[in-house]
C-alpha cells in the first residue's frame, strides 16, 4: 500500500528533484486540481501535493497506477467506495473531498494532513510504554468504529495507514481501498489483499472479511506498539500467512516483561482466531481499550525522554494534562530556625517538633487539589440522542443544538421506505458516546427515488431504447400495432404513459407503429368487406368461388391477416357465390328444423359493442366479435339487419 501522507513541507521540499520527471507533476487535472509535487509512490497508487483553483485550498491526491485504472472492474469499485467513504464524517479519519477520472488517471481527492505515520514513529523510537500506546490505539479505534457503524470495513489496518500530524491529532485513511482492489483481475489470480502481517485467519484462509478482521489487524497493531515487533515472521510471506492461521498470538510481555496484563488480555481478546471469539466491532474494541487506559498507572516523562506521540491526541490524552502529585514530605518542609547563640550551659535545648497533624492534613488538601483538577478536565462524554432517525430533519437538527451539539447535513439520499424529509441516518449513531459539543451528521431521506417517464413517440424503437435506458429505466415488451397516422417503425406510445412517475430501472413497455396492415375481414359479407379494404387504401379484386359457406361471405383472403402492407396495395378476397339462393342454402344448412322459432336480428351497426351484444344476447342470439381497430363501436355485422333467424344463432360483430 501506499505511504499515504507522513509528510512536512521541508520533506517535501528535499523531494522536488524526485519530482520533476514525473509528468503529472504541473498538470492540471480535471480541470480543478493543479498537481504541485510528489509526496510519496506505492505499489498500487502515487500520492501527490495538488492546490483545488476551484476551492482555493490544498489537498492530497491519490492517483491509481495505470493497470488499475485500465480495469472497468476496479474503476466501477472505486468510485461506489470513494462515495461510501465521503460520506463518513469522523475527526480521526482523513476526509475524503472528490473522485473523479481524466482520461487515463483515476484519482481521489483528499484532506491533506502534514504530519507523519505511525511507522515513521516506530521506526525513531521503537516500542513505546502501554499507556501511550493506548492513547494511539483509542482514536483508530474510534476511526474504525464510526466506520463499522456505517456498514464499512477497512481491511487493511496497519501503522502505515494511521497518521499523527504535526499538531498531536491521529487520522486513519485508505478507507475503501482494499475493497476496490479486489474487484480486479489482479485478484483473480489468489492474491490475497491486505498486508499479510496484520491479515486475520480468515483472510488468509478465504480472502473474506468482516468488521472483526479489522479487530485482529488493530490487535495486532497494539502489539506491535507496545513490543517494537510483529507477532510472526518467517523467510516468506506464507509461512507468516500460515502462522496466523495456526498459532496464538503470544502476550506480549512474553518479549517485553513489563508490558501489563491488561494489554495481554486485550491483544489476546483481539487476535482470537476465530471470529466470534474477538470484540464484535471496532467499537467494542474501543470500550475494552478506554478501561485498560484508565486503570494503568498515569505516564511519567524523566528530564530528557521523548514527550508521548499522543500527546495531544483528543479525548483520549487526559492522562498528560493530569497534575502530577508529589509526595507530602516533598511539598510541606518544616522551617527550622537556628539560634545565635548558644543555650546557656545547664539548660537543655529543645529540638524542632514538626506537627505531623498539619503535615497529613496539607498533603490530603494537595491530593484533593490535584484530583479535582482533574476531574474537572476530564472530557465529559455524551450519548447521542436516539429516536433521531424518522424525525423532520428540521426538528431533528433544534434538539441537537438544545443539547448542545454541532449539526452538519449531509447530501440527501433516497430510500424507498422512508419519506422525504426525514432523517435516514446520523453518524455517530444513535446511543454512540460522543464528546460534548461534538458534530453529529444528519442524512436527510429523499423519499422514493422515482424517474420520469421519457417521451420517446415518433422515435424509432433503437432511439426509443436509448432514451429510455438514458432516464434509468429499461425496455420491457415491444408490441407493434397498426396504425395509419404513425409512419411504420416509429413509436405510437409507451406503457406506463410519458411523464409518468416509476421507480428507477422499472420496465416500459413501447408500442411501435406497423404501418398499414392487412385487417381480417374473414366471415363478412362481401360488400361490406371490400368497401371496408377500399377505405384502408387497397386495390381490391373480388372472386366468387363454389362453397358451401354462407353464400357472398368471405372465405379466404390474400395478403395474410396482418401483413404489414403499403398504401395502394392489391387486395384479393374470394367469396362463396352470391347467386346461390340464400334460402335453400338456409334450408339445407338447417334440414329438419321447419317447425323452429325465427327472430329478426335487429340493426346494431353504429351501436357500443358491449351494448350491441348484451342485446342480442337478450333475444337469444350468440355473439362474437372481431377486431378491426381500436374503436369500441359496430361497424359491420353479420346476418345483416332485419335478418330473421332462429335463437342460438352466430351473430358476428366486426368493431
């Protein structure tokens, strides 16, 4: 991994003769950031100084090496967890500002923290006393349990990855990376993603991991403070990786004898090898972490040594500004006065009697000074009011600051279950225990995330796709109709309507225009069906043919029903021979029933199909109806009107 900031100006400034080959260096990316010099190079990305022109400020800029940005995969993984990663607020984990590609470079944006990293500190004064090691370990804690709260896991914790910058505060960063990482071709092969020294079994064993394989790296972190060494080594990578899965991590005092129990304990709880035998997150990590702090004895720094990293490392450097209390005998000092003469002979003289009572009573008022005075500067912590997701953020926002509480508000964010206006979520969480004074983020809800239905009508189907998935939605059937109005191939409508509001990536459905085509006008009598074609444009040939049909109905027709036809087309219809006498073709059809009931079908051309239907249907006749178009009224029937025939006969209805 990178060496991400650990840098002062004057460093910087000895490494501008490294940076002048590098041809980033003087670019203008993205329009925004003018890149100024390189901080540092890693195996997977290169850290720069950049000035953002648009904000006036200085950031770090993390760009990725060419053959990650080169894989769709990662970019795609990148940019979803530099977006996760912006989102969360938390004082000891580096800002993430802005993501964004130009051309071939892939970068991320960042607060940059002129300081130096914790490997950088273990290097210069090797193993560090447990208490001060804790007051490093506490804020990483907290950085990686605010994370863990969000549903975010680092992966890779390690000293390199924690930063102390010039003014005493502690920072995590390369949240998210290792996530990304893992998305490439690069570990498709077996690689493993970590940094195999802080790497939990299971990440060895599967390449998984949860929020407790950050817990085991962070064990591991402590112990390294506190002993100046890892755990394991070995000639290669594997037989370190292979001694995580089947050793104990040993206590540390086993290398150092004066490391307390409470820090074997607690390394020990971290680097359990099986998952539900380790702190169930960062957070409860953290807990154990606050105890052991409070009940080690307070650090003491003899004339000459190195003043703690930590030292002014936030809430959790107390210990430093707590007033040292010196024994009793060093702060009352009975005054002895010496005489100026000698007594006079024979007489006895008195030696100075201090009043011991005095003395006790001024070394308890001292002690009592002392623990006030540090009491009182102990930070108070606060929990974080509950009950605030589902609030109105505006109320939400006036019971924070009535209990005295900064308030940001994050960019909203869409959910399908929680209305807009509401709060989504709050960083820290609710129940979590802050500082007082803290700032707690607000993540107001948008409602619904819903799409508006593009108007695609006289497009073609191809352009009607492409707005369509352009607005976030997708093709659902494609049906095409006739239409005379719609030039062939073009869009009639879409299903939902245009401007109507769905969720995003539902299915539309478009119907596209067929042009004219061929109707059925099958079974109609003759007459009607072709003064029906030549009203729809055809050129139309009539044939009479032998056939025991209904005589002048159609029997056959040519081009197919259906068939996507011009205007002006031939149209052929073939019909039983009209100069058969319909009557003895009634009679024959209906031999043997002489003495039946006839009824006049009445006229129903004109009428609304359903109630031309329900009113043949009351005298007795059976009905069917055929499609012509879209209309909801008769427009040829079949016996025609004032036709007598007996109850259950067909009466055809073409609409």
């Amino acid at each position: 991994m990178v060496r991400p900031y650990g840098w002062q100006i004057a460093r910087k400034l000895s490494r501008v003769d490294t940076t002048t080959a590098d041809p980033l260096v003087g670019r203008l990316l993205d329009g925004r950031y003018r890149i100024e010099s390189r901080i540092a190079r890693g195996g997977m990305a290169t850290v720069y100084l950049a000035l953002d022109i648009r904000l006036d400020r200085t950031v770090a800029l993390k760009v990725m090496h060419r053959s990650l940005a080169e894989d769709p995969a990662f970019v795609r993984r990148f940019i979803g967890e530099a977006k996760s990663v912006a989102s969360l607020s938390h004082p000891n984990v580096v800002h993430v500002f802005d993501q964004g590609t130009d051309g071939d470079v892939v970068y991320l944006s960042m607060e940059y923290v002129p300081g130096r990293t914790l490997r950088d500190t273990l290097r210069d004064r090797g193993r560090l006393p447990a208490r001060e090691a804790l007051e490093i370990m506490i804020p990483v804690l907290a950085a990686l349990g605010a994370a863990h709260q969000a549903g975010m896991v680092h992966r890779d914790v390690k000293p390199e990855n924690v930063l102390l910058t010039d003014d005493g505060r502690i920072k995590v960063v390369d949240f998210g990376l290792a996530r990304a990482i893992e998305a490439t071709n690069q570990t498709r092969t077996g690689v493993m993603i970590g940094t195999i020294g802080y790497m939990s079994p299971e990440q060895v064993m599967t390449g998984g991991a949860d929020v407790r394989s950050d817990v085991y790296a962070a064990g591991i972190m402590l112990f390294e403070l506190v002993t100046g060494q890892q755990p394991y080594d070995g000639e290669t990578p594997m037989s370190v990786a292979y001694r995580h899965v089947h050793d104990r991590v040993p206590a540390p005092s086993s290398l150092v004898a004066d490391v307390p129990p409470l820090i074997d304990t607690l390394v020990a709880h971290a680097t359990a090898r099986e998952p539900a035998d380790r702190p169930a997150d960062a957070t409860a990590m953290l807990v154990a972490a606050v105890d052991a702090h409070r009940m080690l004895p307070r650090l003491t720094n003899p004339p000459g040594s190195h003043p703690p990293v930590s030292q002014q490392s936030g809430a959790h450097s107390r210990a430093h500004s707590m007033p040292q209390v010196a024994p009793a005998h060093t702060l009352i000092q009975p005054r002895v006065e010496v005489p100026a003469q000698a007594p006079p002979t024979g007489h006895r003289r008195a030696g100075f009697r201090p009043n011991w009572f005095l003395v006790a009573l001024a070394a308890v008022m001292v002690v009592a000074i002392g623990l006030t005075g540090w009491y009182f500067s102990q930070t108070k912590l606060v929990a974080v009011p509950g009950n605030l997701v589902g609030k109105n953020v505006s109320v939400a926002e006036s019971n924070l600051i009535a209990r005295g509480f900064q308030v940001r508000k994050a960019p909203g964010q869409h959910d399908e279950k929680m209305a807009e206006g509401l709060v989504l979520s709050t960083a820290p969480v609710s129940g979590q225990e802050v500082e007082g004074g803290a700032t707690i983020t607000l993540v107001p809800s948008l409602g619904p995330k819903r799409v508006l239905v593009p108007k695609v009508e006289g497009m073609s189907e191809s352009d009607a796709r492409d707005a369509i998935a352009r607005a976030g939605l997708q093709v659902g059937t494609v049906r095409r109709l006739p239409s005379q109005q719609i030039e062939r191939n073009k869009v009639i409508r879409t299903s939902p309507q245009v401007g109507d509001k769905v969720k995003e990536d539902s299915k539309v459905a478009i119907y596209v225009s067929a042009g004219l085509v061929m109707p059925d006008v099958g079974g109609m009598p003759k007459d009607q069906a072709a003064g029906y074609l030549q009203q729809q444009g055809f050129q139309v040939q009539v044939n009479e043919v032998d056939d025991d049909a209904e005589p002048c109905t159609v029997i056959a027709q040519s081009p197919k029903v259906n068939a996507e036809v011009d205007p002006g087309s031939a149209a052929t219809i073939t019909v039983a021979r009209c100069q058969t006498d319909f009557w003895d073709w009634f009679r024959g059809d209906n031999e043997g029933r002489d003495d039946q009931e006839f009824r006049l079908v009445p006229q129903v051309m004109g009428k609304n199909v359903r109630d031309a239907k329900a009113e043949l249907e009351q005298l007795g006749f059976k009905v069917k109806v055929r499609r012509l178009g879209n209309g909801g009224v008769v427009q040829f029937q079949r016996p025609m009107p004032n036709s007598e025939r007996p109850p259950g006969s067909v009466v055809y209805l073409w609409q």
